[in-house]
C-alpha cells in the first residue's frame, strides 16, 4: 500500500458565529497561523459555503440567528464526513447538554481566539494527513 504525500495546502475553516467582532477576531488570528478561514454569520449560510467549498474543520456557536448552531452541527455530524467539529460558545451550559454529542471539542469563546487556535492546530494534527500552516 503506497502512502499519500503530505498536504501541502492551508487547512481551510469554516467560522460560523453571529458576533461579527469575535468572527473577525478568530479569523485574523487563525490566517495568521497560516489557515484558510471562511465566515459565515448563520447556519444556512455555513451549509451552503460547507457544500460547494472544501472545508477541513467547522468551528461554530450555538447561537446563531437562523437555524441555531445545535442544528447545524447535527446536519454536518449527519452527513459523517471525518471534519471536526469544534463548538465555540460563551453558554457554559453547553458542555453539560446532550446535543454536544456530536462536537470533537467545546471551547470556551474569548476575544484573543488563542484556546481555539490551540485545540484546532491539535485536531487538524491528529488527522491524516498531514496539514501544513
């Protein structure tokens, strides 16, 4: 079995979140640590962007002004694509609720976006294969 060559491109986010200044601050930290980073303010937006771009994470809240961020992440949960889900929510109850099932972390939301850099540079590491940023 012949092995794939490393990814050479930037892994490319998805940034769903309805505060316009924290979007902006995730996206200018995440580019510049070397990702791609697509915003969308709404879950319907995020699924359109998801269906016709190729996105490698999602990172979203679960406040959001249509469909709500539950919902989305259990529409992409369902389509059992290996994208991790990354929930970024300042709702503490969150982490205790059953609908977190379907994220492969919950980080708490904070102006600096630096937890978040963190626990996306680890889960894209974890894949295969590798992500170059």
């Amino acid at each position: 079995m012949m092995k794939s060559a490393p990814r050479t491109e930037a892994a490319t986010v998805l940034l769903v979140d309805e505060d316009l200044e924290q979007c902006l601050n995730c996206k200018t930290k995440l580019e510049s640590q070397g990702y791609r980073v697509v915003c969308t303010h709404s879950a319907r937006e995020a699924l359109a962007i998801f269906s016709c771009e190729k996105i490698d994470l999602v990172v979203a809240d679960v406040q959001l002004p249509d469909m709500g961020g539950f919902d989305l992440i259990g529409t992409l949960a369902s389509l059992r694509l290996p994208i991790p889900i990354v929930v970024n929510t300042s709702d503490s109850a969150f982490q205790f609720s059953f609908r977190s099932w379907a994220a492969d972390a919950i980080i708490a939301k904070s102006p600096d976006c630096t937890e978040l850099a963190l626990k996306i540079a680890a889960l894209l590491q974890a894949q295969a294969p590798k992500y170059v940023h």
